[in-house]
C-alpha cells in the first residue's frame, strides 16, 4: 500500500507528503511508484509530521525547502540520495535530531538546521557553501568541526548557539553578522588568517572572558562585543577603528587606546559599569556621542589630547572632575549630565557656550566659573548643585531653563551682556530668597515660577512675561516700580504676599492680578 502523495513530472514521482491517517513513524523513501522511479522530496513535504526517523535512497536528486520542517519527533535520518544539497529551512525545529552525516553533503542551505537538537557537527572538507542561519538556535549544539572549504562563517550561523563554548578559527577568512550572537563562546582566539568580522559577530556572548585579536581585520565591527557580559580586557594594539556599540556593556575594567587607533564611533564603551581606567593615546581626537555613557565608575579623564567632546560623551558616568584644556573648542549637547558625583568642572576659554543639558543633573557640583564662557546652552545647569551663579560681561546669552531647578541655588550675580532673564530660567530654584533685577530690562515666561524668592523689586521699563512669579509661596514683597502694565497669573498662586507697592504710573492691573494674596496691603507710590 502506497502511504505517500505524489505529483508526476515526465514520468518521474515527486512525493509532497503522507497519506491522511498513516500510523506509520518509520519511512522509507521507495525508489519508484507506479512503476515510475521517485526522483524527489517536494516542498513542506513531511513538515509537522509525527514521523520518527527516515531513508534516503539513491534514487533522490532533490530534496526541497524546508522538506521535514517541525518534525519535532525525528531523530534518525540515512541520507544516501544523490543530493548533495541540504535545502532551506530542511530540518528546521526538529528538536530530537541529535546527529548528522555530512559527508555526503556539498551545501548546506539557510537556516536548513535552526532550532534543530543536533549536538555536534563535523563538517567535512566536501562541504562548498554553508548559508545563512544554517545552526541558529541549535541550543543543544556543543561541537564543532570546521574542516569545510567554506572559509566563510555565514550570518546567523551559530546564532543562540548557547552550549558552543569553544570554536577555532584557524580555517576562517570571514565572520559574519550575528554569526555567533547570544552563542556560548568563552573564549575567542582570531588568527593572522581572519580577514573581516561583521557587526554584532559576537553580541551577547555572556560567557566571552577572553577575545584575542590577532587578525587582518583592524576593525572592531558594530556591537561586535557588546553585551559580553564577563569579558574585562581588551588588546587594543593594530586597531584602526571601533565601530558603535563596539563594547557596550562589557564589564572591561581598562581600556588604553594606542596611536594606531584612528576612529571610534558612538557608545563605543557605553554601560561599562567595570571600567575605571582609559588612556587615551589615539588619532582620534574626537570623543564621540554616548562613548562613555553611563559607565559609572569611571571618576576620572584626560583630555589634555581632546578638542571635541560629543552629544552625552559621559552623560551618568562616574566622572569626579572635569577640566577642560585649552585645546577643546566643542562640547556638544548633554555632554556631562547627570554626573553624579561630579564636584569640579574647569571650561576652556576656546569653547565659547556650554551647551544644552551640559551639566544637568549633576547634584554635586556646587559651583562653576564662568569666565571662559560666552553663552550658556538650555537647561545647561538645570536640577544641578549649584549655590551660587556669578554672570559677568563675558556672557552674551543665557538659554531657557538654564538653572532649572537648581534647588540649592542661593545668590545670583546677573551682569551679563543680556538684559533678558529667559523662560523658566531659574523656575523652581527653591532656596533663591533675593535676586537683584536691577540690571534686567525683560524676564520672560515663568523665569522665577515656584521659586523661593521673598521679594521682588522691578525698575523702570522692565518687561514681565505671563507667570513669571507665578506660584513663589515664600514672596513677601513686591515693589512694581515698572511702569508696564500687571498681566494676569504673573503673580498667580503667591498666597503669602503681605505688600505690594506700584507705580502710579502702570495704567493697568489686570483682574486677579494678586487675587491669591487676599491678605497684601496695596499701595501706589
């Protein structure tokens, strides 16, 4: 009784599966049917099957792409067809095949084994072309012999191949994206012969300890270590360039970057908690965006060979100190925020403005000179430490929001070229009781809301834009000496006001003006 449907081809049997409610696990593949010899194995043939194990003779040409996929039951296979081509997505999910021969195969097709059970694979010297993917997700896989004339590590090859500690690489020329990401490699020795690594070839090797970087490749590709969780040392010697991600979240305890290295790209070294120590001797003079991003125990830097520091360079590191040389002419956006533990910052006279964000966050740093500085970026300080602020004539431009929430902020000194007090300047600056307004001709929008000032003292001409007292719970006093009119929620919400002195001059007190302070005293002078 023939169990198979078949299709004919010019009287030749292709088989495209089983029979409905065959019982029989164990199959062999016949040489002919209806007289007509079997010549191949169709597409999803025997996919999702219960079959258990399987012959080839050798009268099968082809077998065809993903052929005995999801046969979670299969375990045994005898290959002696003439196909020397294991196909796409063969054997893919076939959790209970343990072992293959190889050694009648010339290719092994994409993904042909993913998430299969195989344990080992010795791939002998008649294997041409391994594909993409071809052992992704063998968890189980623990061994490997790499005898192929393939010198190419495909993409995706041993991807969360997470058993495979150990691999060599002495026949290798290439390795490709994600090749062994997420596999279980513990050590990672590349011989003069390896000539290209690809981006993320080693991501999330959490047992990686130890990576020796012999080869011809003198790049370290994207995220190639990234997430290798116990790896703590690199050889840096040869290396021209380190690519993004390159080592984040590595627990590298050092990094010295010789002459040879002449480019480094964004969060190059990111969220290495380990690292507390970098030298950094390199061409590259540029620190790029995020390189030491939250790398928390990283309390000190020189950058006596710097001149540009780019956006979140060491946004929640560990840094102690901070000072810049003259050769820095840039800091870009964020470069320093929320440092932490950041308690001293010098400024280069060439780096005109501390950009947005520079130091927000930073609780420690209590004060800052600002000689060498002609503008301050937005929220530059906001929620830092600072105690005091001196603006002299240096200053040409302050930013919104560039000490919000500055809670220990105390006295301010404003002599800067600018006579306008930004948005949200100093909002929130709870303990800011006194600020002398004398050499201010405009405060715009909220620059003093929820602060702790206790009084206000307003000279001619001053300008003030919608709430910018708005909230202050500890104003006491207010001298309108302006002879601008009283908009609306400039003084809203301040329920402690007990007197209020105004020009006679202002033409206008809009309604509710000081409808929050039913206790002040109103007098015009």
């Amino acid at each position: 009784m023939n169990i198979f449907k078949y299709k004919k081809n010019k009287n030749e049997v292709i088989i495209t599966g089983l029979q409905e409610d065959v019982s029989n696990t164990s199959i062999v593949i016949p040489e002919t049917i209806d007289n007509m010899p079997v010549v191949e194995i169709g597409p999803r043939a025997f996919k999702l099957s219960n079959i258990t194990d399987i012959k080839i003779g050798a009268n099968i040409r082809k077998i065809s792409e993903e052929a005995f996929g999801y046969c979670r039951k299969l375990h045994f296979i005898t290959w002696n067809g003439t196909c020397d081509e294991i196909p796409d997505g063969c054997f893919f999910f076939c959790e209970n095949l343990k072992t293959f021969d190889f050694s009648a195969i010339k290719k092994v097709g994409r993904y042909a084994f993913r998430a299969s059970g195989l344990q080992e694979a010795c791939l002998p010297e008649n294997i041409e072309v391994v594909s993409e993917g071809a052992f992704d997700g063998c968890s189980e896989l623990h061994s490997v012999i790499w005898h192929c004339k393939c010198n190419v590590i495909p993409s995706d090859c041993f991807f969360k191949c997470s058993n495979l500690k150990a691999f060599d690489f002495s026949s290798i020329k290439s390795i490709g994206k994600d090749a062994f990401n997420q596999g279980g490699l513990q050590r990672i020795d590349l011989p003069a012969t390896v000539e290209k690594v690809y981006e993320r070839a080693f991501h999330e090797c959490r047992n990686l300890q130890f990576a020796t970087w012999n080869c011809k490749c003198d790049e370290i590709p994207d995220s190639c270590f990234a997430v290798c969780r116990k790896l703590k040392s690199f050889n840096f010697a040869g290396i021209k360039k380190i690519g993004s991600h390159a080592f984040e979240l590595t627990d590298l305890e050092k990094v010295d970057l010789p002459a040879t290295v002449e480019s480094i790209s964004e969060w190059a070294f990111s969220t290495c908690n380990g690292l507390r120590s970098v030298t950094w001797n390199c061409k590259c003079d540029v620190i790029p965006a995020d390189c030491f991003y939250e790398c928390t125990n990283l309390k000190q830097f020189d950058f006596s060979g710097i001149e540009k520091i780019g956006k979140h360079a060491f946004e929640g590191s560990g840094l102690q100190e901070v000072n810049l040389p003259e050769n820095i002419n840039a800091v870009l956006v964020g470069a320093f925020e929320r440092c932490g533990e950041l308690q001293s910052a010098t400024w280069s006279h060439k780096c005109e403005l501390i950009p947005s964000n520079c130091f927000e966050g930073c609780l420690k740093l209590t004060k800052f000179n600002f000689a060498n500085a002609k503008r301050i970026g937005q929220s530059a300080f906001r929620n830092s430490g600072l105690q005091e602020v001196r603006l002299a004539k240096n200053i040409k431009n302050v930013y919104d929001s560039a000490f919000y929430e500055c809670r220990k902020l105390q006295f301010v000194e404003w002599n800067c070229q600018r006579d306008v007090i930004p948005d949200t300047c100093f909002a929130r600056c709870s303990s800011l009781k006194e600020f002398d307004l004398s050499n201010v001709r405009k405060i715009e929008e909220r620059a003093f809301i929820y602060s702790g000032l206790t009084s206000v003292t307003l000279s001619t001409g001053t300008a003030v834009g919608h709430g910018c007292f708005a909230c202050c719970n500890d104003l006491e006093k207010v001298e309108w000496l302006s002879d601008e009119s009283i908009e609306k929620n400039i003084f809203a919400e301040c329920k402690n006001i007990k007197e209020i002195l105004i020009s006679d001059k202002v033409m206008n007190i809009a309604v509710g003006a000081f409808a929050a302070s039913p206790n002040a005293e109103i007098s015009f002078v």
